[in-house]
C-alpha cells in the first residue's frame, strides 16, 4: 500500500504534518476527517517509497525476537495500566533496528489519530505476521490486549527455542553432511574415473554400485544446468501455486497428514482455536464474532474453512460442538469438553482448559521431534557414506581378483 505526505487542520485550527497509508488520496483523506483532521494538502511519500526498493525491503529484515522482546515489553506496560499510545512510545525507545523502530513509530502514530491497534499493525505485513495481527485484533476486540501480547511473546519464544534445538541437534549430522560430501566429491571425480578407465583396458565389468555412482555423476556433469533449471522452475511453481487459495488449502491438508509434523500442526491449531475463542467468550464478546477472529487465527486454512461452516450453523441454532464434531477434523477430546461446557453455560472454561492442554501436549511432541530428528540424519548419512565407499571399494576388491585369478 502506498504512503502520503499530507498537511491537515485541526479543529482547534493548528496545522499539522506526517505521512500515512493508503489506497489513494481519496482514501487518506477519508482517514483524516475520520480522524478530526481537515487535508490541506496531499502528495505521493516518494522518500517512503524509494526506500521500497524490492532488493532493499528484502535486505531489511525484523528478527523474530527483536518482535518477541517488543510484545513483552508491551504486554508488561499494559497490564500495569500504562496507555496503548505511551507504552508503544516507552516500547520504542528500547528498539535498536532501525526498520523496526520506523515501523512501530509509524504504529504508534496511527493509534494516536485513531486507528485500531491491529489496523495499524496491518500496515507493517513485512515485520508482523497475519498470525500476529488477527491474535492482536481478538485481544483488543475482547479487552485482553496486555493478556495475547504475553501469549504472542510466548509463542514466538517457544518456536525460537524448537529452532534452536532443531539446528543443535541437527549440528553433529551437517558435519557428517558435509564431510560425506567432500568424500563423494573426491570419489566421483578422481578415484571412480580411473577405477572406470583401468576395468575398460582389462575387459571387465564395474560392480553395481560403482556403475550407479557413475551414471549420476555423468548426469550431473552434463546436465547440470538442466537440473538447476528444474529446481529453480519447481521451487517457482510450488511458491506461486502456495498464494492461490486453492494451493493453499492443499498444502495445509498435507501438512496436516505428514508423519511427525502433522501432529505439531494439529496441536498448534488446536491451541489456537482453545486459547483465542476461550478468551474472547470469557472477556464477553459474542459466540458468533469470537468465531469470525478465530477462523483467522487458527493458523490452517482447513480449520479456517470448517469454523467458517460452523459459524453458519450456530447463527441458524446449532451448537459449536456439534457442528465442529460433523467435521471429522475436530478431535473427540474438543468437541466433547466444548459440549459439556455448552450444556453448563461456560464453554469458555471447558476451552481454556483445553488450551493448556495442547500447550502442555505441544512441548512433549516438540522435545520428541527434535530428539529423533538427529539419529535420524545419521542413520541417512551413514547409508549415504556406505554406499559411496561401497562404491569405491568394491572396484579395488574386483580388480585384486582379476590380477591374481
């Protein structure tokens, strides 16, 4: 979305400056009267937007922590009774990148004259997520902003944590890794090639394995721009057909449905779906609202779609648990406590418990994942490595025998 310089009166007849997003002039001026501002004058950010540059804006990147230690510290100043305008300005000051502090001054800016806090968040896609941003609108629409901002925070700390101790446990398979191809490497271009030339001049054949390994390293030496090419158009088509909706709800089916980690997906939806809707129903927003922020909420397109069903059928009278049990997507464990908790008058009890649940459920299954995933690379590198040296040995223990036979 573009940004304008403008220049507006206030009521009170002051003129003031800044820059805003929008769609279009007309859009920003719509912004500024909604906003008690009278435009004065209106022109294109062209600073702003020559620092859009796409190789720029890609270069310029927000840690995932930098956003982790901002929601803390947020969270904190909200939930002692600091103003959202003067805890985003205290929260500013502590920020040290410079893309970062830009873009929160910007939010800081855009609540002052009016806007919603997750609208303004909305503005700045490249440094919040979507995840980020619904969670932040269900907590301000149920007046527990102090309250998501904590769990955002914990969120993003348990995944740095599972990043850190996916890339601990995978640091003893990439030395292997990379040893197994400096090996290979060594293998394929100077040990199988005069292995290959000495069989041809004594008139025999290559083992197996040895005639595998050259088949794939003459492919590799010919056709290796082919191969690059391949890769590069795959990688193309699978990100394109990734943003369509029909791509995207086809990959999440499948991420839902792969070994190990579809488990993990399954659980984090659930939590969000447990923790989002329980908070919003405890804080007394209405079944049917609460259902619209968490079908955005719930991180997978083919939990967005049944929510989206369910909150048809409970408009019509239906109840929750019975809508999302039709489903057959919903585990028996959610529906069940939803209806108990229906039938009690408090589902949002029923559904907070449920989120500490999967929350606990989430930790076990990622200490899990990420204790097999080492031995597992390792048994994949040691096949690898076996049946390079395989590969190579095999021929040497041939050519012994044709000598001494």
């Amino acid at each position: 979305m573009p940004r304008f310089k403008y220049q507006a009166m206030t009521k009170s007849g002051s003129v003031v400056t800044g820059s805003l997003e929008a769609e279009n002039p007309t859009d920003l001026i719509s912004k500024l009267r909604a906003s008690g501002y009278y435009a004065m004058d209106v022109s294109p950010d062209v600073a702003e937007e020559k620092r859009k540059i796409p190789f720029i804006s890609f270069m310029r990147r927000v840690k995932a922590s930098e956003v982790e230690f901002f929601s803390y510290q947020l969270s904190t100043l909200i939930n002692a009774g600091v103003r959202l305008t003067r805890a985003l300005a205290v929260a500013t000051e502590q920020i040290t990148n410079p893309i970062f502090r830009d873009a929160v001054d910007k939010v800081r800016y855009d609540v002052e004259h009016g806007s919603e806090f997750y609208n303004a968040l909305a503005q700045h896609k490249n440094v919040f997520s979507d995840l980020y941003i619904n969670i932040v609108k269900a907590g301000e629409t149920g007046g527990v902003l102090g309250l998501v901002l904590a769990r955002l925070a914990e969120f993003s700390e348990k995944q740095r944590k599972l990043k850190s101790a996916v890339i601990s446990a995978l640091f003893y398979p990439a030395i292997l890794v990379t040893l197994g191809t400096i090996i290979g490497t060594i293998l394929m271009l100077f040990v199988i090639p005069r292995l290959s030339g000495m069989f041809a001049e004594m008139g025999a054949a290559l083992p197996m394995p040895t005639r595998i390994l050259m088949a794939v390293t003459g492919a590799i030496k010919n056709f290796w721009w082919i191969i690059l090419a391949i890769i590069v158009i795959a990688v193309l088509a699978i990100r394109r057909y990734a943003k369509t909706e029909s791509g995207k709800r086809n990959l999440d089916r499948l991420k839902l449905k792969l070994p190990l980690a579809g488990n993990i997906f399954k659980i984090s939806a659930m939590t969000r779906f447990a923790r989002t809707l329980g908070t919003l129903l405890d804080n007394g927003v209405l079944i049917l609202p609460s259902l619209a922020i968490v079908r955005e909420t719930v991180g997978n397109t083919v939990y967005r779609d049944i929510i989206a069903n369910s909150e048809k059928e409970v408009e019509r009278g239906e109840t929750l648990s019975s809508s999302l049990q039709k489903s057959g997507e919903f585990p028996g464990l959610v529906t069940h406590m939803l209806a108990i908790g229906e039938e009690a008058g408090r589902p949002q009890d029923m559904l907070l418990k449920l989120s500490e649940y999967y929350e606990a459920e989430m930790d076990k299954q990622l200490e899990r994942v990420s204790s097999l995933i080492g031995p597992v690379m390792i048994l994949v590198m040691a096949l690898a490595v076996g049946f390079l040296v395989a590969a190579a040995v095999l021929p040497i223990f041939e050519a012994s025998n044709l000598v001494t036979g």
